[in-house]
C-alpha cells in the first residue's frame, strides 16, 4: 500500500463521502456517537487529536462536544482534509495535517485525548502496535485514545459471516454490486484486519491502563484505552 493510493482512493469519494460511508457502513452514526459518548462524564478535554479525519464526521462531533479545545486533524487525503477545514470553520483552534499519521511524531504528553474512525485498518499488525505505543507516549497522563475501525473474526468462518452480513446490510441500505465490489477491491488491496483481542492486547502491552470494547457490530468496534493517572 503506498500512501498515494489510498489518497487518489478516498479523494474520489470526496463530494459524496458521507453518504457512501452511511450507506456503506452499517450504523455508522451509531459507531461515531459511541466513541465520545462513554468519554468519562464531565472530564475536559484541551488538545485533541483525529487520526485520518477524511471529512470531518467524527472532527465535527468532537468539536461540538468540546468546542473550547485544541482540535488537531491529520488525513493524507488533500481534497478530504479541505472539506474539514471548511466544515470546522468556525473552530477558532484548528490545526491540520495534510500527511499519513504514520508519519507523525508529537512531544509526550502532547494530547488528552487521541480519536479516530474507521483508518487505522490501513496498518498492519506491526503498524497498529508502533502507532498504538506512540498514542500511549503523546498522551498526557489520564489520557484516552479511543477510535473506531474494523476488526476481523476470531475464526476465519466468523470472518466470513461478518462479510456475509455486511453485504446484506449494505445492500438493504442501497449499495450496489458495483459500489460493494468497489470496497472489496479496496479492502483486498490496502485493509489489514486484525482481530478484536490481538488490538486490545497489543494495546495493553503499550503500557494503557484501561482497554474496553465499548461498542460493537460485525466488523465495527469502538476500542477506548486509558492513560494511567
């Protein structure tokens, strides 16, 4: 996978990504909601920041949640980063990165709070755990990283049955042949697909304190990993 690729990739989809990603993604507002709302209850967040915003969904809702925050977004899409910055306007302390966050290199401490949705697939296993001990190192102590991303079965015909499922339910939302071959052709050629257990244990091995699924649906799961105090 080069970053080119997956750039050109999502820069296509750009004009209508939300709607393919809804109709694509099976409860896809749900996952988004439940990755801020079982933040702990009245904690303030000041620096935040989104790994492979794309758009913007998940920015906006973490906006609005905390508007008074530091708000730092990173995509290697150009054409996705600028709806974002144009969606966010109005975040008076926005900063964005128009690189591959596998790239990225902050000071410790440098965040209270790490998201993300449905990118972090695009690394490997080895990926996943150099980018999961960097979230735990730029992390203020207390700190959360939390993101959303698909996961594989535990077994291969578990594996299957969430691809099974999920094409029925893409299909009842209005996808197409054409449009589901699209994403298997992109899943085939730049998706890793880790199991569910594996990311939360790689996460603890990076030193979090707290790791929990909080949310799940076939392939979608909403991980959140604490920071000790």
């Amino acid at each position: 996978m080069t970053n080119e690729n997956v750039a050109e990739f999502f820069d296509s989809l750009t004009g209508e990504y939300t709607e393919t990603i809804e109709r694509c993604f099976p409860r896809y507002p749900e996952m988004l909601w439940a990755v801020l709302n079982y933040l702990p209850t009245g904690r303030r967040f000041e620096n935040i920041l989104d790994l492979g915003a794309g758009t913007g969904n998940l920015s906006v809702a973490v906006h609005e949640a905390f508007p008074e925050a530091t708000l730092r977004v990173v995509d290697v899409s150009r054409d996705s980063l600028d709806i974002c910055r144009e969606r966010l306007a109005e975040c008076e302390r926005l900063i964005c990165d128009e690189t591959d966050f596998r790239n990225l290199e902050f000071p410790e401490g440098s965040f209270d709070l790490i998201v993300s949705s449905i990118a972090i697939h695009h690394l490997d296993a080895a990926g996943k755990q150099s980018l999961f001990q960097r979230c735990h190192n730029w992390l203020s102590d207390g700190g959360i990283f939390c993101f959303a991303d698909q996961c594989a079965g535990e077994t291969e015909d578990l594996y299957a049955r969430h691809i099974e499922n999920w094409k029925q339910q893409t299909m009842q939302a209005g996808s197409t042949e054409a449009e589901w071959q699209m994403w298997m052709q992109h899943q085939a050629e730049h998706d890793h697909h880790d199991t569910l257990s594996d990311q939360m244990a790689w996460l603890r091995v990076a030193g979090f304190e707290s790791v929990d699924c909080v949310w799940r649906f076939l392939l979608w799961s909403v991980i959140q990993a604490r920071k000790a105090a």
